[in-house]
C-alpha cells in the first residue's frame, strides 16, 4: 500500500468527476460559509438548539462572513428544529485505515448504531444519498471498523439545509467504486492527468468553464 494516505473526501469528490480534485490539489481549499454554518449548527443537535447563540459562534469563527448568510442560517436551523436529532458522544474524530490507505475526519460519533455520521452543507436528494456520500459512509466506515475492532455497515449523512437525516447501508457496488477511485487517485498523485468523465457534473461544479469541453491533455486544462 502507498504510505500516502488518501482523504476519504478526496474519494467522495473523484467518485463525481477525477478532474476536480485534480484542480483542487493547486487550489487551496477555502470553506464556504455555508459549510461553516451548517457544521456550527451540526454541534447542537440532540441538545436545545438556541438560535441567537449559535449565530454569534458562527460570527466568532468567520469573522468575516456575509451578513446576507443570515437568512440561509435561519432556513436550516428551522428545518433543523423541526426533526429529532441524535446527540453525538464526540466530534471531529480523525480517523485512518492502513488497510485500505485512507484517512479522514468523521463528523460526529455515537455510542450506539449507526456509530456516526457525516455533516453536509447541501440539501438531500429526492432519494437516499448522493454517490459522493456512498464513498464517504464507505471511507469512514473501513477506518472506523479498524479503530473499533468491529465492521460497521452503514451510517446516517445529516443533510443540514433540508433538515434530514438519511441512514445509508453499504452496498457490494460501493466497495468496487472505491477501489476504481483509489487507483485514479494514485494515479493523480503520480502525475497523471485524469480524464474528464461522461457523466461529470459540470453544471454545478466550481471549476465550470475552465475544463470545457472535456480534458484530456494537462494544455486542455490552463
Ligand atoms: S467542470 Fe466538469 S469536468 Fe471540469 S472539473 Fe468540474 S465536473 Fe469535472
């Protein structure tokens, strides 16, 4: 196994399109401010949620943000408020695989079934979860069945701005998707220019129009 670790939300963003986390290793990551509140919001639920409170760590933690971010912030703690949530024993747990050569930060972690959970900053698909959020319950699954000492088969993705969570158990389709990644992804850190897949998502992607129509060469890309 290759001693670099791979980061299990590197597998989840490659399962959509390979040429985005080609793009992501020489751009630095900023956190959307979306993503800042739904996580800030994600720590108070199972206990009483106070509104006010919760704005103000926000606003501590950006410093920055856009007031306009305000509203969104209202939109998901009513949809939170509306729902029973589970309280998490811990948060913000790293976790590793050396088996499988993956690591990553899992969201929150309970001391009953379903173990743990993965905090999202997007809405919820009609149905069940989206194919990046598959390889994430998969990732954190095989570095937490390998800490616990047991296999653990499924976990919840908290959708924050919908208000939802979706309990999601690992398929036999999801464990061969990793391992396509995994070499994709081994490939990327060697040098290799990924192709852009036929089904990219492209119309919601941060990186649209700097890659189209479909790259194949590193001088389609800059
Ligand atoms: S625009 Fe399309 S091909 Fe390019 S990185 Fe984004 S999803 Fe991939």
């Amino acid at each position: 196994m290759n001693s670099q670790l791979i980061p299990v939300s590197e597998l989840a963003s490659a399962a959509g399109c390979p040429v985005r986390v080609f793009f992501n290793r020489s751009n630095p990551w900023v956190e959307p401010s979306s993503y800042t509140i739904c996580k800030q919001i994600s720590y108070h639920l199972g206990s009483r949620i106070e509104r006010d409170e919760i704005w103000q760590e926000i606003c501590r933690v950006a410093p920055g943000i856009d007031p306009s971010y305000k509203s969104y912030y209202d939109t998901c703690i009513d949809h939170c408020c509306n729902k029973e949530w589970r309280a998490a024993s811990e948060y913000d747990l790293f976790v590793t695989s050396d088996r499988f050569g993956i690591c990553g930060t899992v969201d929150r972690i309970y001391t009953e079934a379903p173990y743990f959970s993965v905090t999202r900053s997007v809405k919820p698909p009609v149905q069940g979860i989206y194919p990046g959020d598959r390889i994430r319950v998969l990732g954190y699954a095989l570095c937490l069945s390998e800490l616990l000492g047991m296999e653990l088969r499924g976990a919840s993705i908290d959708y924050i701005p919908g208000g939802i969570s979706r309990y999601y158990e690992i398929q036999p389709r999801d464990m061969r998707k990793f391992y396509s990644i995994r070499k994709v992804l081994a490939n990327i850190y060697a040098g290799s220019v990924p192709k852009k897949p036929l089904h990219a998502p492209c119309g919601t992607c941060y990186y649209q129009g700097r890659c189209d129509p479909g790259p194949t060469r590193l001088s389609d890309l800059f």
